[in-house]
C-alpha cells in the first residue's frame, strides 16, 4: 500500500494572476521531484467550491478571498513540499510587463497603475511620433471575476474597447457592462473569452494566419481557432476574429456582443464574408443574428455546433429569396470551407475526407468495442457528440449536449462510447489545463489503453501563442506506450488526431503532425475529419 502524500495548504495574500499564469506555475512545480499534484486558484466561491470536492479546502486556505491565491501541493515527501512552497514563491514573486508600458523609442517612467494612466501613456508616446507607438483603442482585462466588471467598465468609460479574459464574472454584471459598451458604440469581449484577432493581432490563445476578407464571430475559444487555422490552410485570411465570451448568446444577454460585432464587420471594408459559430444559442437570439446578418448584406456562414442534437435550437429557416447568400453548416471544417468559398478562391486544400482512412484500420480483437475521445477543446467534444449521434452512436460525456449521455463520474471511467473535455474545470483542479501542459490526459489515455475493451482513442492538439511549446514531443512517448499496452494484452489500439494550428504558429504544423505519426498517430486533417475516421474504425 503506497505511503499517504504530504500536503501543504496556504494563502499568498492580495496577490493575483490570471488563471493562465497560475496553471503555468502549477505545471513548473509538478515538474519537481515527488510532487505528485499542484493547484494555485484564486479564493473566489467557485474555486473554494472545486477544491471542497476535491477534499482539499483546508482551513489553511478557507478564507482566501477573491484577490488571494490558494496554494495547495501534494508530495510523496515534506521536503518535496517546502521545496515547491520555494518555487512557487520565486514564480509568484515575478513580475510581467507591466501594463501601458511605454511604446518603443518612447521615454520611460513609473510604471501605469490605472486604466486612465496607461491610455494617457500611450496617447503621449503617439503624440511625440515615438517610434511603433500608436493610440490604444483596447483593454485586456485579467482580474478575479469579483472586481473585472468594474474595471471593464472603467476601460468602456475612457472610450476602449474590451477583451475581457477574466471568468467567474455575475450574469447581471455581464448585462449592464455590455449594454453601457453598446450605448457607446464600443465592444466587451467576454467575460471568459480566450481568443481573438483583431486586426491580426491575437489575443488570448489564439493562432498565427495570415490577413484576408472573412470576418469571424465566435462564442467559442477553440471553435474560433480551428475555423480560423481551416481559412488559413485552405488559402484564405481573416480581417478579424472576435470572441464573445460563451454566455452571450444565451437568453439573459441577448447575443449583444455577437450582434455588434456582425454590425461593424458589416461596415468594415476589408471583410467580404461574415462567419458565425457558437453552440446552440437562446432562440431569439438565433433570429437576432441571421437577421443582422441578412442586413450586412454580406455573405455569411452560420454554423450552430450541436443544434441538431441540442433540442434544435437555432436550427436554420429557409432562407429568403434574392440579397447575400447565407450558409448553414455543421462541422467547423464545413464553416472554413463555406467562408473560403463565398471569398472566391477555390483552391482549396485538406476539405475531403482521408482517402485511407479504411485501409488503414487496424485489426481489433473482439472485445474491443468503444471509442474514447480526449479532448482539451470543449468545442471539439460538442462537435465530435453531434457528428456521432447522427451517425448513431451513444456517446457520453462529462459535457453532453443529450444531458441523459452525463458520465456517472468522469474522472473515475468511461462508459461505453464516451467524448471528455478535458479542460473542463473538474479535470484541471490540481493540475493545468491541457493545452499548456498534458499530463492528466496522458494519465488517462493509458488508463483507456489498458481497458480492453477500447478499440479507438481520438485526441487533439492545439497550438499557437499559449499552448505548450511542443505538445506533440510531450505526447508521443505516451501514445508509444499505450500502443505497448495494448499489445502486450494481444490487442492493436487505434489512435487518431488532428492538430490545430497553422506553419506560422511558433511550435510548426508539419512538425507536430510529423512527430504524431511517428508515434503511430493516425491524422486527419480537421476535427470533424478526425471524428469521422474513428467513427469508421469503430463502425467497421
């Protein structure tokens, strides 16, 4: 019987950083010897909420507030503990640019301590003709959830647009900030909006693709990236990207966001195609947005990821006679593809499904009967459920779009056919989330090779600018070992993936497929290509 692990719990007092920063201090102290699990949250309710049912809300940490950070590490050792408290300390203790910088060539001060400061700071390097400076037009704001909305509101009353990464924000304070933005002509991305490209500048996790006339809204951080990274793949380019934030299109908010930013690609010279995605919006809201996209006038692709499935909500009329045309679609290679399109350029690439995908099956023994999908990108799960539901598997899940497919208790098994998101909150307690470091899903991918009756396991890999700097280099030797798993019980496991990303993204598409394969990773060219063959693998 293994020995108990130490745990040591504490609080560093009014002091934060984003949830990417501290899911990149957790990963660096989990890489210490004998640390075994590593969480740093903020001490809002949410946060107390999933360490209490993790059985790890001490009382060392229970009364954090929103601006602490809770501290929790468990080790095989207390020496491997106090040597994480170290290097937490060390990581915590750093300090990142700071905000309103000054522009290079401009004179440099004190460091901007407001909103206000900052704008000023940069209107004054511009003023001068400072080299690269230039007037600042959008906030990034990265705050606990408790005091964002206020500090949006700030940024909306100085006249400056919104990128708001900060999550855990009130519904009701969502409502009033995006109605003030709206009286202002002015955007709130968010809240918990990962992605966006704003005049090819990203923002959050976003990719590296080159400039063209498709405008992209998005109620969905990974959707918006394989869109985007599908566009740039098959020749095309991206005036704009913007996020929304996943709440916006519910009833309560009333799609504000996604409608504005339908109304300013409308007006924006350099786009010729709008594109919409998020999953199955609030009905009323899905009139709103065909409608405003009727009234740009421009093509337009709408893709509802999951409406099928999801009850039909959104689900397309017939489309009036005569003006733009608009497509419904739905998989997110489909929306790539229908935008590319409506640009006029043909040429493009990877849209067919693999040719090889069924001679190049492997032979299954007889007990191996299920697929096992395992995600980092929620939207990728929504996608993949919709694809086989109508295909006619039962495929559960830890975020079903049938809520009568709910895992018992993801963390613990899969039942039968079964898609996880494992970015979800419940997976990431402890650890960071998938996408910056692997090592929960690596544990789970060889626990689904050991069960004899998988036959299929389906992962992504997403890249660009905050993703892990080599996902495929961390993944491979794990995909090696599940196949040795697999064979020294006498079975062949089939493994299928995709990577999202672009040449241009820093980590290298041809370099991560080719290091994949070399792991005896079957890959499609896209998500819905990706479900699709293991799909076929398992239908065969």
């Amino acid at each position: 019987m293994p020995a108990p692990l130490h745990t040591l719990a504490y609080i560093v007092a009014n002091q934060y950083k984003d949830s990417v920063a501290l899911m990149r201090v957790a990963q660096r102290l989990l890489a210490l010897p004998e640390v075994v699990n590593a969480t740093l949250q903020l001490g809002n309710a949410a946060n107390k909420e999933i360490l209490q049912e993790a059985g790890l809300l001490g009382p060392e940490v229970r009364s954090a507030g929103p601006s602490d950070i809770m501290v929790v590490v468990q080790a095989r050792t207390g020496a491997a503990c106090e040597a994480a408290r170290a290097l937490a300390g060390e990581q915590l203790s750093g300090r990142d640019e700071a905000v309103g910088s000054p522009a290079p060539g401009a004179a440099r001060g004190p460091a901007a301590t407001t909103l206000a400061m900052a704008q000023a700071r940069f209107a004054q390097a511009a003023g001068a003709g400072a080299a690269g400076a230039a007037q600042a037009n959008i906030a990034q704001i990265s705050v606990p959830g408790a005091y964002a909305a206020a500090e949006a509101l700030k940024a909306v009353k100085l006249g400056l647009h919104v990128f708001m990464f900060s999550d855990n924000v009130p519904l009701e304070q969502e409502v009033v900030l995006k109605r003030e933005a709206r009286r202002r002509g002015l955007l709130v991305m968010g809240p918990d909006c990962g992605t966006a490209l704003i005049g090819g500048v990203p923002l959050g996790f976003a990719n590296n693709v080159r400039r063209g006339p498709i405008g992209l809204v998005a109620a969905s951080g990974t959707g918006l990236q394989e869109v985007s990274t599908q566009i740039h793949r098959m020749g095309g380019g991206i005036s704009h990207a913007i996020g929304t934030g996943g709440r916006d299109i519910r009833a309560e908010v009333g799609g504000i966001t996604m409608l504005q930013a339908i109304h300013l690609l409308a007006r924006d010279e350099g786009t010729r195609v709008i594109a919409v995605l998020c999953k199955p919006p609030a009905p009323a809201v899905a009139v709103q947005v065909r409608s405003a996209l009727r009234a740009a006038g421009k093509p337009a692709v709408v893709l509802f990821i999951g409406a099928q499935v999801a009850g039909g909500q959104g689900r397309a009329a017939a489309e009036p006679p005569g003006g733009a045309p608009q497509r419904t679609v739905h998989t997110l290679v489909d929306c790539a593809a229908a935008a590319v399109r409506l640009s006029g350029r043909r040429n493009q690439e990877g849209v067919a499904r693999d040719s090889y995908a069924m001679a190049r099956r492997p032979r299954f023994a007889p007990s191996q009967k299920y697929l096992r999908a395992l995600y980092s990108g929620g939207t990728f799960a929504a996608e993949a459920q919709a694809l086989w539901a109508r295909a006619g598997l039962r495929v559960w899940s830890n975020v079903p779009l049938d809520d009568a497919l709910a895992l018992p208790d993801p963390k613990r098994a899969s039942v039968e056919h079964a898609a996880l998101d494992l970015g979800d909150d419940q997976f990431t307690l402890g650890r960071p989330h998938p996408m910056i470091d692997q090592a929960a899903r690596i544990e789970r991918l060889l626990a689904e090779a050991a069960d004899p009756t998988t036959r299929v396991i389906l992962l992504d890999v997403v890249i660009g600018h905050g993703a892990h700097a080599d996902p495929a280099g961390e993944l491979a030797p794990a995909l090696r070992e599940a196949r040795r798993i697999a064979a020294r019980d006498g079975r062949t496991l089939g493994l299928v993936g995709f990577v999202c990303g672009t040449e241009l993204d820093p980590q290298g598409l041809a370099q991560q497929e080719a290091t994949l394969r070399g792991a005896g990773m079957a890959l499609a060219g896209n998500s819905a290509n990706a479900a699709w063959l293991a799909q076929q693998w398992v239908l065969a």
